[in-house]
C-alpha cells in the first residue's frame, strides 16, 4: 500500500492554489521531478498530502490508479479540488503563477527561468537514463565524467555571466524562482550538495546558489525536518 502523510499546516498559500494538493510519487528519499514539487510547497508553506509508492508496488499501480489519472501513465500527479495535475515542470509554474512569485516578474526574468529550466530538464533525462541503467556501475561514473560535467559547466557560465544571474545568488539574481528549485534538486539528486559541497567545488556560482536555497528559513526547517529523508 502507498504510505500517505500530510505535510504541514493550511496556511494562506494553500488558499491562492485553491487547497491542499494531493503529491502521488515514488517513495524515492527526498529525490526526484516530484520533490522539486515538494520542495516549491515546502517553500511557500503550503499544506499538502504526499502519497509515496514503493518502487515495488508501482507497476501495479501504474496499470491502474496512476493510468485513470495520467494518460502518459508517469508520475508525479497531483489532485487539487477535483483537478488532476499532470507534467511537473507545468506543474512548477502554474504554482509559480498561482502564487505570483517563483517565476520572475519581468519578460526577460521568466524567460531566462525557464530557459536554465530547460537546461536541466534536459540533463535529468541523461541523469535518470545513466542512473537506472541496467549496466549502472559503466554508465552512471561515465555520465558524471561527460554529460553531467558538461552541464555543471555550462550552467556555471550561464550564471557567471548573465546579467540577471550576476546581481544575486539566484538565476534571475535577488528573488528565488521555481527554476532554482529545479536546479537545486538535480544537483543534490547527483549527490552533489552533500559533503561539503565536494562534488561542485570547481562551481562557485553553483555552490552560492545551492547556499542560498539551503539557507531559506522553510528549506532549512524541511531540510531538518523528518520530512526529508536524504
Ligand atoms: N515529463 C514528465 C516526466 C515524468 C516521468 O518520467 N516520471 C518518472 C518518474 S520521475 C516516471 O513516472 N517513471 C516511472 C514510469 O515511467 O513508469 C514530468 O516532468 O512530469
């Protein structure tokens, strides 16, 4: 059986979405498309129900609950009044929208959080076909050697030299967008916040970034919470 938790209290970001959202993703740690989710509530201290699945028990319900909701048969989903929720990158900025906050306020602030968005949407489909390989041991330390070194450095000079990204630690400088939510969550799913920031050290915006979303007061309550689970 899924496991279901609900997670913090109903507060008035709960109202702007129109409830208590309904998560339904993996039982995968604190890791994953539907943590970056977790991690925009968390932020914006929205109350919300996680249902977890084991990876043993998704096939199952892959074939039915999650097929009924989402055509493409993927997660995360969310429920909300009624509603079903599909693609979590939609997901992200329609809550980014509903909020008013977390997607910039000019023209050219959403378009270059949605553009390092893209960037990492990209490299989390290589992450996630190196990781569960069936020849993991060769792909995986291939991956991080090539493809996940590429985008380190790409997404470094993005935010060395953009002018956005140089006037704060964010993308878009001062003010934090889902986009760094994004971008936080596949650093730290490639193990690469943890000790000491060891793995981006060569990456000093990056680790300036990763400090910045670890230091806001409701990511560091979550991140010491038993909510997080590593
Ligand atoms: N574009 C989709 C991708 C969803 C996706 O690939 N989800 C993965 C987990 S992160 C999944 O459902 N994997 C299991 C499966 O495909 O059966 C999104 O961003 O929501």
């Amino acid at each position: 059986m899924p496991s279901t938790k609900r997670c913090l209290t109903e507060s008035a970001a709960n109202k702007a979405i129109g409830g208590v959202p309904t998560l339904h993703y993996f039982d995968f740690q604190s890791r994953g498309r539907g943590q970056v989710i977790r991690l925009l509530w968390e932020d914006a201290g929205i109350a919300y129900d996680d249902i977890r699945y084991s990876f043993e028990e998704y096939p199952e319900y892959k074939k039915s609950r999650v097929s009924e909701m989402n055509p493409t048969a993927n997660i995360p989903v969310i429920e909300l009044n009624g509603r079903i929720l599909t693609q979590s990158y939609a997901i992200l900025r329609h809550f980014a929208r509903q909020l008013g906050r977390y997607d910039g306020s000019t023209e050219e602030e959403k378009y270059w959080a949605d553009a390092m968005c893209d960037i990492v949407i990209d490299w989390r489909t290589l992450f996630v076909d190196a990781f569960f390989s069936d020849n993991q041991k060769e792909i995986y330390p291939k991956h991080c050697q090539t493809t996940r070194a590429r985008y380190l450095q790409a997404l470094e000079t993005h935010l060395k030299s953009h002018d956005l990204s140089t006037s704060g630690p964010y993308i878009i400088g001062k003010n934090i967008t889902y986009a760094d939510m994004v971008l936080y969550q596949i650093l730290h799913d490639e193990n690469l916040t943890q000790d000491g920031r060891k793995g981006i050290k060569d990456y000093p915006r990056l680790v300036q970034l990763v400090d910045a979303v670890e230091s806001r007061p409701n990511i560091k309550a979550f991140l010491q919470s038993d909510r997080y689970l590593g």
